[in-house]
C-alpha cells in the first residue's frame, strides 16, 4: 500500500461518482457514465486531493499550535 495516495473507501467512492454524475448532468446537461465519472474522480484524487489534504494539515497543525500557546495562561505563578 502506498502510504502517499490517498485512500477513500467504496462507499464513498460510490457517493462521489454519482455526485460527478449528477454535477454534469445538471450543471453540463451531459449524461456520463460510470467510467467516466471514476476517470474525472481518479484526476482529482491524484492531481487536486493532496494540495486540500495538505491545507487541511496545514490548518490542524496551525489550530494545535495555538491551543499550546494557550496553554501558557493557565501557568501558576
């Protein structure tokens, strides 16, 4: 197993093919099928997933920080 990709369960993986499927159809009016759909999410997941993982790190490590800074207030003197 490649520890670097990103790993999404069948279920959800379902869920966004059908949500990719719904999006085209309403908002293209274009009616894709199921491979498709996992060839646009395989894109996604490989290409645009790791940069909003990334921020999501990014942001949880900068949330941490501050919450051990906050920690110093609570210092008896």
């Amino acid at each position: 197993m490649n520890n670097n990709k990103i790993q999404i369960s069948k279920e959800k993986r379902d869920y966004m093919i059908s949500e990719i499927k719904t999006y085209f159809s309403k908002e293209r009016n274009e009616d894709l099928g199921d491979l498709a759909s996992m060839i646009i999410l395989d894109f996604f997941i490989e290409k645009l997933a790791p940069e909003f993982y990334n921020q999501g790190v990014y942001d949880s490590q900068k949330y941490m920080m501050d919450r051990v800074e906050d920690l110093l207030e609570i210092q008896k003197y």
